[in-house]
C-alpha cells in the first residue's frame, strides 16, 4: 500500500498563504481517493478537503474560498494551496488516501501555525 508523507507547514502571519504537500510512494496514487484533514490542540480531526481519482473536490464550509486541493497523479503528489490564513486555521495537517475497498492510509502530519 502507498506510503504518505506531508510537507510544507510553518509559521504564517494571518492573511498569508502556504502549500502543503503530500508525496506518495509504494503505491498506485492515482487509485486512492485522497483527503486533507486537520486537528487543532484539544479537538477533533476534521476533513478540509477532499479530491476524488477523478478529481472531484468539495471542502469544509470553514475553508470554501481560500484553499484549494489538487493532486498531480504523474508526481505522485496531493497539494493544498491556502490562502488568506486565519489563526483558526492553526493546526497539524495530515493527509490521507482511501481505495475502494475501505483501506486507509494516513501520513504523519506537517503542523501550521498562522499567528502574527
């Protein structure tokens, strides 16, 4: 099964932006349905978004406008653009991808902090 490992986190001053990467390996990418979600401190993971194989996205109401998921399946590689960040938005980012079947796999995280 594909491995994931997630990249591009940092500290943000609110209103900027940042693109985070997940890298697949071990796998066939461009079977899994793949996802982005995120855990603040002393709350529950929530999805942000998600991509379909075929490519289709829908987004937590909290982000619609501001980030955008895509995935370049060539690279192996799911990206979420963020923009306009928002202290709320501070949080560890994972990604996860699902086959058809049900299996998930989950990477490790990459944390964002947006505060001034």
């Amino acid at each position: 099964q594909v491995q994931l490992v997630e990249s591009g986190g940092g500290l943000v001053q609110p209103g900027g932006s940042l693109r985070l990467s997940c890298a697949a390996s071990g796998g066939i990418f461009r079977l899994y349905g793949m996802g982005w979600y995120r855990q603040a401190p002393g709350k529950e993971r929530e999805l942000v978004a998600r991509i379909s194989r075929l490519g289709i996205t829908n987004y937590a109401d909290s982000v619609k406008g501001r980030f955008t998921i895509s995935r370049d399946n060539a690279k192996n590689t799911l990206y979420l653009q963020m923009n306009s960040l928002r202290p709320e938005d501070t949080a560890t980012y994972y990604c996860k991808g699902t086959l058809n079947n049900g299996l998930e796999v989950w990477g490790q995280g990459t944390l964002v902090n947006v505060s001034s």
